[in-house]
C-alpha cells in the first residue's frame, strides 16, 4: 500500500509540473491563483459576517436562532456550486470507468473531487466561522459546536454532491437543461426584485421607517410559521443541539446531531445510487436519449462541418463561409440556456434596477452604466469562440475555408447580440428613467463599441490558446479559462473605469461635447487593433492548432 501510495504521488507530482510545461501553463496559473485571491477575500468576508452574526445570537441569549446563519450557508453553497462549479482536473473521472475499479472505489474518487469544489471549501469556512464564533461568546460551548458544526458541514457537502450528480442525470436532454435554466433564472431575479423592492435602502421616502417596520413584521410572522419546518432539516437540528447543550442536556444535543448525522448518511446513499448507476455504463449523451427515446434512427450531427454552396453575386453581401458559420453560430445561441441566460440576466437587472436608482437623480450616467453592465454577458463570449464545437473544430483547418472568416462570422453573432442588447437596454431606460440624450446615446454606444472590438481581438486570440470544451449536460464543470475570464472582466472593468473618468471629468467640468471626438477617437482605435487581429487569426490559428485539439478533442 505504501509503494502504490508514493507512486500515485509521484504520478501527480509529474503530471502537476508537466502541466505548467505546456505553453501558457505558466500564464495560466498566475490567472488561478489571482481568482483563488479573490474568492478567498469574498470568503473572508463571508467568515466574518457568519461568525459575527452567530456571535451575536450566542451572547445574546439566542442560540435557536443560528439556524437562520446555517441556513444562509446552505444556499450560499448551493448557489456558488452553480456558479463556480468542481475544480478542475486533468482528466474526467467518469474515464475510470474504463479501469478494474470496484464500484466502492469509483464511487469514493467522485465523492472526492466533488468534495473539493470551491463551494464545498467555503461551506466548511463558514461552518467554522460559525463555530468560532459561538465559542467567543459562550467558550464553554466550543466543544459541542465543533461536533455539530462539522456534522453540518460533511452534510451540506454531501446534499450538494447528490444534488449536482441527479441534475447531471436530468439535464442529458435540451429539454431539461431549457427548464432548469428557467428555474435558475426566475430564482435569481426574484431574489433581486424582493431585494429592491422591500429593502428600505432602495424606497422613495428617505428613512422608510414604515416600510422597515412592516417588512420586519412580515419577516418575523413568516419565520415563525416555517419554524417547525426549519428545525427538522439539519440547520434546525444543528440549532436546537446548540440550544441542549447550553442547558447542559448532553443526550438532547447528541441525539439532534445523531439527526443531522442521519441526513448526510441518506444523502451519501442517495449519491452512491446515482454513481452505482453511472459505473455500470449509463450513457448521459444528448445522441444516447434520442436513440432510446425514439424507435426510428436519428441523424446525429457530431461536428459541425461548413458546407459552402455557391451563391450568385449579390444575393449577400457577406462571403459564403461567413453566412454559413454565422447561421450555425445563431443555431447554437438558440440551443445553448447559458447563453441565452448571459443574454437575458443582464436586460432583466438593469429594468429592475433603473427605477429605483433613477430616483436619486444623476440620470446622465444611468444609461451608460447600464449599458456596462449589460456588457456584462457578451463580451466573455468571444473568449471561448469553439467551446461547443468539440472535435469539430478539426474540420475548420480541413474545409477549403479562412478561419479569419470562421472568426469574423463567431465575432458578428457575438456583435448582433450586442446591438440587440443596446437596443433593449436604451428602451428599458427611456421607459422607467429618463431617455438618454442624443449626445450620450452617441457616447456610450462608442464606448460600447470600442470595448467589444478590444474584448473580441483579444478572446479571438484567447479561444485558441486557451480553449475550453463545453459539456452542456454538466452543470458542476468548469466551462471556461480562469485567466481567460479574468482578462474578459478585467477589460471591461478598465474600459469603464476610463469611460466613467471622463464622464464624470466632463460633468464637473460641463463639457460633454468633448466625449464624442474623444470616444470616437476610441472606437477608431480599438477597430484598428481588431483589424490587425484578425488579419493574422490564420497564421496565429495555424501556429496553435494543437493546443485547441488537445483540449477540445479529449473526452
């Protein structure tokens, strides 16, 4: 056991450096370890808040009401599950199946890397920033929290590991996978529409105090109904084993944890199940469900090749290649609930949020800030260009095609989308706030210019270097670069913060004719820059052809 251990070390070890090995392994790290910065500052301020608020309910006299705490911990994890995902690996651990395993040790390898996702991680810290604490304020209590703290926290960990693993077996056809980003979307935005709309922060009157108080009432009426509920799920059980501890009942806190303990051993055996299930070969591929859902035989379309038919002169002003592409482009965002949930999110956010900002007064920045942040969802777009093309990114290099034409189709889908956004961003604006000038309309459509062509010639160079394959039918898998993403926010948080310095430098100095011949200047520019970007897409493509087959084409 000793020798196999310190080989399975070493095995890891070579293949951790050879990966740095690779061209831009090196790069890419610096861009991980930059995002593991900033998710461990929000964790840390997260830990705070938990800790201090389940301090306060400790010394206070209130230790029933840390259920609240854990429930907030409970869906935090949930919701960074979704948005983080698992950690990435070298390889995909369903290719195990292939090897002699049993299927007790295939099932403990999956339990441990998804035990690794960031989500899980901050669900622990949380857990013990709970614990810490409790233990502050009441210290002799230090020791029963740590028990059930770390109870709830194996718990939570493993309700998020069967939760995923059965959204995973749910979301293998296009169907499921449309209904639950719907869900997901409506969830998201009726939390913000409540936030906006009975936070007293965001209401007309300056201190609210009758809408506060009443909210506050609701609050605690509708607490106290879901009270029984609460206390039989584990962040009640976990609450009310806090509760016999400080009375000194050892047996009432040993069997509410024993109760918490309960719901993480049927989440295990609920996972186990579907994982018994996936090593015996079960097939989760979108061609595998039509087969077996349909009697007669489908065609499946496992690549995506470019048929270029010729066209009489003047039928389209655009190059055969380049129609062809872009109508397979729009066929994608039509099929891909990501997209169009990138899409949509945004528009939806700034209608929520207009209203209310714009009764504040400083409507001149409304709806260039707006229009940011609805960037907000295309602009990663062009990152990750062949994402969903697979090993059908191949057949680009074979057919008789440009693939400066492949990118100038993927980059004037990504460039409609934008327009598309503009156009309902400026409606939602002139509707619940006030229309935007015809100078600040110029302005910001500029600006927004400027900022896709810069974010687009630079994702047209990042979706061949560092490309991502994309899995539709997982929703807990890393579906894009790490540095990659953060270049594309980093982009667009520079562009604003340089469109947003000069707008406020012209307010102050009540010069706003000046932006247009600046910001024109601007997009000038930036087209230039994407210009010669994608004049050399062909030789750069060729030159790294073989990274992007390397990871697009693996399985």
């Amino acid at each position: 056991m000793d020798g196999g251990a310190d080989a399975g070390a070493v095995w890891r070890h070579c293949t951790l450096v050879n990966q740095f090995k690779k061209k831009g392994g090196a790069v890419e790290l610096i861009g991980s370890i930059i995002v593991y910065l900033v998710f461990g500052c929000f964790a840390f301020g997260m830990m705070a808040f938990a800790g201090s608020m389940s301090y306060f309910a400790a010394s206070s006299g209130h230790l029933d009401k840390i259920d609240l705490v854990l429930l907030g911990v409970f869906a935090l994890c949930q919701l960074a599950n979704i948005q983080m995902g698992q950690p990435g690996t070298v390889f995909d651990p369903t290719q195990l199946i292939r090897f002699p395993l049993r299927v007790g040790n295939y099932v403990a390898i999956r339990l441990f890397f998804g035990l690794l996702s960031p989500a899980n991680i901050l669900g622990g810290l949380l857990s013990f920033a709970v614990v810490v604490g409790v233990a502050v304020a009441v210290p002799s209590l230090w020791f029963y929290a740590l028990m059930s703290l770390t109870v709830f926290a194996v718990a939570n960990a493993l309700f998020s590991q069967m939760l995923f693993a059965w959204v995973d077996r749910w979301l293998s056809t296009r169907r499921a996978r449309e209904i639950f980003t719907a869900l997901i979307f409506v969830g998201s935005l009726g939390i913000q529409w409540a936030n906006f709309t009975f936070n007293p922060a965001y209401q007309k009157k300056p201190h609210g105090s009758g809408v506060s108080m009443h909210g506050i009432n609701n609050g605690v009426s509708f607490y106290h109904r879901a009270q029984p509920f609460i206390g039989a799920l584990p962040p009640g059980l976990v609450s009310r084993a806090m509760v016999a501890a400080s009375r000194g009942h050892v047996v009432g806190f040993v069997g509410f944890t024993l109760g918490c303990a309960l719901f993480g051993a049927v989440f295990f055996a609920i996972f186990a199940w579907r994982m018994s299930v996936e090593f015996r070969g079960e097939n989760l591929s979108d061609a595998a469900n039509g087969v077996s859902a349909k009697a007669k035989p489908v065609v499946v379309a496992a690549a995506p090749v470019v048929v270029v038919a010729p066209q009489p002169e003047g039928r389209s002003v655009l190059p055969s290649a380049v129609a062809a592409v872009m109508g397979k482009e729009f066929l994608h965002v039509r099929r891909n609930t990501g997209i169009f949930y990138g899409l949509v999110a945004p528009v939806v956010f700034v209608f929520i949020f207009a209203g209310k900002i714009a009764t504040r007064g400083n409507a001149a920045w409304i709806f260039p800030a707006a229009l940011a942040y609805s960037l907000m969802g295309i602009a990663p777009l062009s990152f990750n260009s062949f994402g969903l093309e697979g090993a059908g990114v191949q057949f680009y290099f074979m057919a008789p095609v440009r693939l400066r034409d492949v990118f100038l189709a993927k980059n004037l889908v990504g460039f409609a989308l934008a327009f598309i956004e503009i156009a309902a961003v400026f409606g939602i604006i002139s509707y619940v706030a006030v229309p935007p000038t015809l100078l600040m309309l110029g302005v910001a459509v500029l600006w927004a210019a400027a900022t896709l062509l810069l974010t687009t010639a630079l994702g047209n160079r990042r979706s061949v270097t560092a490309p991502k394959k994309i899995d539709l039918g997982r929703t807990a898998s890393k579906q894009a670069s790490s540095l990659s993403a953060l270049i594309s926010l980093g982009t667009l948080v520079g562009s604003a913060a340089i469109g947003g310095g000069l707008l406020m430098l012209a307010l102050y100095l009540h010069t706003l004719w000046m932006l247009l011949p600046l910001f024109l200047a601007f997009a000038a520019g930036a087209f230039w820059f994407y210009q010669q970007g994608l004049g050399s897409i062909d030789r750069f493509a060729m030159d790294h052809r073989e990274a992007m087959f390397e990871e697009l084409c693996k399985k």
